[in-house]
C-alpha cells in the first residue's frame, strides 16, 4: 500500500534526510512531500530527488509527518498551522533537537487529533545525514516506532530510549558533553600552546592516551588547527542543546554544574563569536582569553 510520507525543515539536515526517504520511498512505491519555508529549497529537493514540493497545508495529508528545524518553538509553529487538518492514525516523528517539556505538550496535543508523537532526534553531523548513517534517540510509544521504523531510511541506528521527551533529553546531554569535551580540549591546547608545544604532537598523544574524544580526535584537528571552521553545525544550535540539558538537570532537580558552566560558556561564545558560525568557533573564545591561536 502506498505510503505518503513528509518531511518539512530541508536545512543542513533535513535536506539530505529526505533525500534518503526519497530513496526508500521510490523503492517501495510510497511517495514524499516537502515544504520549506524558502520555497526554492523545497523546489530544488522535488527536482534532485524526485520528492514532491507542496503547500504547508498538504503536509498534512500524510501518514508519517517528519520535521528537523531549529527549535522546539519552529516544530509548534508548524503544528498549530497543520493540527486541524491531520489524519487521525498519523505519526509525527521530529527530529529537531527539542525541548522535552515541549514533547509531552505537543504530544498531548497531537494525540487529540489522533495523531502520535515521537520525539526522535538524531546524530551523526551533516556527514552522517549524507551517507544515511544517523542515530535516532527515540521517545514515545513503542508500537508507532514499530510502524514507522521501515521508513527511517537515514538511520544507521535506531534506540527507543524511552517515554515521550526521552529522545530529547537524551540528544541535550549528548549534546552538552560534545560541549564538555570541545571546550576543555580546546582550555587545554591554550595552555599548551602559550607553553610553546606543538599542538600537532600534543594532540597525537592525547589522541593515544585517555584525554582523547571525538574532540580531540576529529573536531580540533580537522576544523579548528586548521582555521577552516566549516559551518554544518551551527554555535547557536549547541549553545540551545546544552542550554536544554540545564533545564533538564532544574526539571529532575538534579546537580550538573559542569555541564551548566559549559551551557554559559557556549552561551557567552554564541553572542561573542556569532551564532551562525560553526560550533567549532567557540574555541576562538578561548584563544582570546589565553591571547593564543590553536594552529
Ligand atoms: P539549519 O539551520 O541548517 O536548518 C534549519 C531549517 O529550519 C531550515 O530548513 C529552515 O528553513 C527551517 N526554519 C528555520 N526557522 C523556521 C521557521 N520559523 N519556520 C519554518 N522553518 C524554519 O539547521 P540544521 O539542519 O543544522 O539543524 C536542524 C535540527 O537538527 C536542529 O535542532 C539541530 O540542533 C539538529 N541537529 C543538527 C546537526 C548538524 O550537524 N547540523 C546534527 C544533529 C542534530 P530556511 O531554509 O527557510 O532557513
């Protein structure tokens, strides 16, 4: 039976996503509408890769609703729009990086409609996104993931972690020890650096001694020592994700000062450093309190 599947949000992510659901979907005889609020990338995405480019309202004809925007806040603005309009039966799979307060809402919501949630964000960087080899962390009912799992066909692994809201909050502390990681790496190379070591060789040993991490491994060499900073994975977006793991940490009422001091850190290189630069660039904070360069 021919399935219509959605995708709205054709960003960094979204856009090569959907080009795998494209994939699936001309294999098994299903289809794919886009929409994006620049109209061309939808447009652009119908012609490379065969999907359909629609209204925002014709979203909602769809069995399974995928979206991967900015925040939380975008995924509301898209719902209160399509609510009225869903196919009760519906499964919405978001795979924004989101706030779990806002999933048990929107999932509320949906299900008046008749419609299920799953949070399901995931990992793996525009690289995994490109070679359909991302992580899904997913939140909500076992039995719609079931359903829709044979259409994640940009996962290379799929984990139900949980009640809905768990994928979120899974993907925010994820997220914040990538903040732990990069900022005390790059805290460490400053040092390192003003001492007069090469931060080449320094690295070659962290990278074979228990310092090492994606950080140090893949992230400093590849995009910070190398002053390129390529833009896939934008400062602003890291700053929101460690931000969610503080409210999560307020929420439970637990104690992660760590992880709330690389939230700050992250917020003051944001504003310092630019939101739209690569997450990366929060390293040039760094430089300038130590009045160093990492190259
Ligand atoms: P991008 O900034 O590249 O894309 C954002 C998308 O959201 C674009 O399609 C943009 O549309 C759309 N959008 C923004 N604001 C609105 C709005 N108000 N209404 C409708 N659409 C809107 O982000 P990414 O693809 O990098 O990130 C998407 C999500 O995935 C985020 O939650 C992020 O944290 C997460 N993520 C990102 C990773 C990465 O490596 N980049 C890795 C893993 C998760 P338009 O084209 O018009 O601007």
């Amino acid at each position: 039976m021919m399935t219509t599947l959605a995708f709205v949000g054709l960003g960094a992510m979204g856009d090569p996503m959907a080009a795998h659901l494209a994939r699936h979907a001309r294999d098994h005889g299903h289809r794919v509408l886009v929409w994006n609020r620049t109209a061309a990338k939808a447009d652009a995405h119908a012609q490379t890769h065969g999907t359909q480019s629609v209204p925002l309202t014709e979203i909602a004809a769809a069995d399974v609703i995928f979206t991967c925007l900015p925040t939380s806040a975008e995924v509301d603005e898209i719902m209160t729009a399509l609510r009225d309009r869903l196919r009760p039966g519906a499964v919405w799979v978001d795979c924004t990086s989101g706030h779990p307060d806002a999933a048990a809402r929107q999932a509320d919501d949906l299900n008046r409609a008749g419609v299920t949630f799953l949070d399901a964000p995931v990992s793996g960087g525009t690289a995994g996104a490109q070679a359909g080899r991302l992580t899904v962390m997913v939140g909500g009912d076992p039995d719609a993931l079931d359903r829709v799992r044979p259409h994640l066909a940009f996962a290379g692994k799929v984990v139900h972690v949980g009640g809905t809201g768990a994928g979120f909050s899974v993907k925010a502390v994820n997220n914040a020890l990538l903040g732990v990681t990069l900022w005390a790496t790059g805290e460490g190379l400053a040092i390192l650096g003003r001492a007069g070591v090469n931060l080449g060789a320094a690295l070659d040993v962290i990278n074979a001694s228990s310092g090492r991490s994606n950080a140090s491994e893949n992230l400093i060499p590849q995009r910070v020592l190398t002053r390129e900073f390529p833009a896939t994975f934008a400062l602003g977006l890291l700053a929101k994700d460690a931000g969610i793991a503080v409210d999560l940490t307020q929420s439970v009422q637990g104690s992660a000062p760590v992880l709330a001091q690389v939230a700050d850190l992250l917020r003051g290189a944001q504003r310092v450093v630019g939101d739209a630069e690569d997450h990366t660039a929060a390293l040039k904070l760094i430089e300038s309190m130590n009045d160093t360069v990492l190259k």
